[in-house]
C-alpha cells in the first residue's frame, strides 16, 4: 500500500534546523506502524479536510499525539493553503486556528494558544537531577514538567528511563528545561515521552508552556525561542511566542517533497 506524503521542517531558523515533519494525505488503516517505519519526529494524518478546516492524528515513533503544534502549522501548509487564510487544525484533544504568512524561506504560521487546561502547580518531592531546578507542571493537552534553570548548555546527569520514569509519575509527557537568556529570547530543552525519553529538537507545545509561565509573569511583547543545545541554527529550533491580550505560537515552515510512500506492511 502507499500514500500521498508531504514531508518538510517546521520551527526552521535561517532556513536551518527545525523539526523534520510528515502530513500523510490519504486513508492510512495502520498510522502507528507507517509513523514508526518513516521515523519522523511527528506525522500527522489526515481524517477529513472540508475547505479550511482539516481533522488530524498524529503519531511519533512511539506513541499517538493527543495534541500536537508541530503538525498543526504544518498541515495547513501541506493541503495547498494561500498566503493570508486561516485554518481549523481539529486533534483528538481540541482544536487550534492556525494563521498562515508566505515568507521568503517558505511560510510562517501562528497559532492561537488555547492548549493549557487550568493553572501552573508548583511540583516539589522530585528526584535528585530535578531537585536543584524550580518546576512547574503546567497542564495541556500533553501535560509538561518546566524546569527553570540558569543555563540551558549545563544540566544535570540523566538517562531516558528517568526521563520516563518522573512523566509517568507525574502524569505528563515531557521535561522541558528553559533559562532566560536576554530580555526577548529564551533557550529550551526538551525531553520527550513521544521520542522514549530522549531529547526533542523542536516542540511547539513546550514553547506555549513556557509562554504561560511568562505571561504569569506579565512579560508580554514577541519573544523568541531557542530549543536545542547547539549554538548553531542547524541543531536549534526556533519559535516565536506573542504574549499580549492572546498567546500566540508561531514558527517557520519549509516544505521539502511531496510523493507517496514506498510499499509498505501487509497488502
């Protein structure tokens, strides 16, 4: 069997870096097996697509997505939007409209946040490698652990299983370290269920989580998103957060082919 594929990198910085993405177009009976086989940090597949409003699931190598932004700002994209439109990007746990900009190094999309459920809470009685960073879980369609800490570059010593060990105990999907590093930027690391415990690139719903910290905060204005712990653009994911009267979410996506899947699974 095979499928229409688009592929690209969303939350790209000077037409570097970002995350590698995957919108399958067509019908697909096995999502999970065909995301594991493509290996793509994320894939969304299309459910239904009437005019501007399109129905997705998305799935990692690992596990189903009940939320995903990185897929959000790149679905519209994939299905062909025009410069200006806004779409309806519907998951199994909400939906988010998406505003699409045609930039010169492919599209620029924002997306409103309306992802948090309900306020931050303090979290305290944490393992050793957790212990010395003040953390927040904030709750979201995919829940999130948010460490703050001075330097992003120096943390502490940790596998994946211990990773996956404080989600499960917390009930959440990722440990996201953030430092404040200038007035308008922030750095991020990210530490993900959906990649079994291992360090993500590009999250976009990390990026809206520590929006709320901030706007808790008051700050307010544009403020950018470093994820990654690379200083070159080509290790780094670059989001954009809009902190005024609404959160907005946004990033750069680059389309790179579109075709079909190779055969694949069972007949």
């Amino acid at each position: 069997m095979t499928e229409r594929l688009w592929a690209g990198r969303v939350f790209v910085r000077s037409g570097c870096g970002g995350n590698h993405t995957g919108v399958v177009l067509d019908e697909c009976g096995a999502p999970a097996d065909l995301a594991a086989a493509l290996g793509f940090p994320d894939t969304a597949f299309v459910q239904e697509h009437i005019g501007r409003s399109v129905t997705v699931r998305t799935f990692s190598p690992y596990e189903e997505l009940a939320q995903c932004l990185q897929t959000t700002l790149a679905t519209p994209v994939a299905l062909g939007a025009a410069d200006g439109e806004t779409w309806r990007v519907r998951h199994p746990a909400g939906a988010l409209d998406v505003q699409v900009e045609r930039a010169a190094d492919g599209w620029l999309c924002w997306a409103r946040d309306t992802d948090a459920a309900g306020e931050p809470m303090r979290v305290g009685d944490l393992p050793g490698w957790l212990s010395a960073a003040d953390v927040y879980r904030v709750p979201q369609g995919r829940s999130r652990l948010y460490a703050r800490v001075p330097d992003v570059a120096e943390l502490p010593v940790f596998s994946s299983a211990e990773v996956l060990a404080v989600c499960r105990a917390y009930d959440c999907t990722a440990v996201v370290f953030f430092a404040e590093t200038a007035a308008e930027t922030v750095r991020t690391r990210v530490f993900t269920t959906s990649l079994g415990g291992r360090e993500d690139v590009a999250t976009g719903g990390a990026a809206a989580g520590v929006g709320v910290l901030l706007a808790r905060a008051r700050r307010t204005g544009r403020i950018d998103v470093i994820q990654g712990a690379e200083e070159e653009p080509a290790g780094q994911g670059h989001l954009v957060l809009s902190l005024d009267s609404e959160r907005h979410v946004g990033g750069r996506v680059l389309p790179l082919l579109t075709g079909r899947t190779a055969p694949w699974g069972p007949d």
